[in-house]
C-alpha cells in the first residue's frame, strides 16, 4: 500500500514547528525577554518573569510532549502508518 509520505512529514513538520515556536516563546521569551513585563505580576509570591524562567516552563515543556504525543498519533492515524 502507498501512502501519502510527502503529506505526511508536511504534517509532522508543522506540529514541530508549532511545537518550537511555542517552546522558545516560553523559554526564551518569557524567561528573558519579557521578564520586566511578568514581573508585575506574581504567582505564588514570586514575580512571574521569574516563575516562568524556573519552575512555569517546565510545566510547559511537559504539557508540549504530551501534546505532541496525541498529535503525533492523530497524524499517524490520518496516513494510516500507526502502531499496531
């Protein structure tokens, strides 16, 4: 069976690039760029610039993989190359 592999890491490339796009926004622009802006305001007594560049990103970045994961297996079974 032929399937549609052009189509396919189409789709795989852009859930990555979300996936990126997402992760240096908060990574990079939350932790470091726009950290004088979340400083005004504060999460658990901490100023949120600094929440984010610690503790907030990480829970993120896990968020991310699991999305990525359900995502993954979307794509998957949309050009029927899934697990059995």
């Amino acid at each position: 069976m032929k399937h549609d592999s052009q189509g396919y890491w189409k789709a795989t490339l852009g859930l990555l690039t979300k996936i990126l796009v997402i992760w240096f926004a908060v990574s990079f622009g939350a932790g470091i760029l726009f950290v004088d802006f979340f400083n005004q305001f504060h999460l658990g007594g901490y100023p949120l610039g600094f929440w984010f560049a610690h503790q907030g990103s990480i829970y993120v970045f896990i968020a991310l993989i699991f999305w990525y994961a359900k995502k993954m297996n979307e794509i998957d079974r949309r050009f029927d190359v899934q697990e059995e």
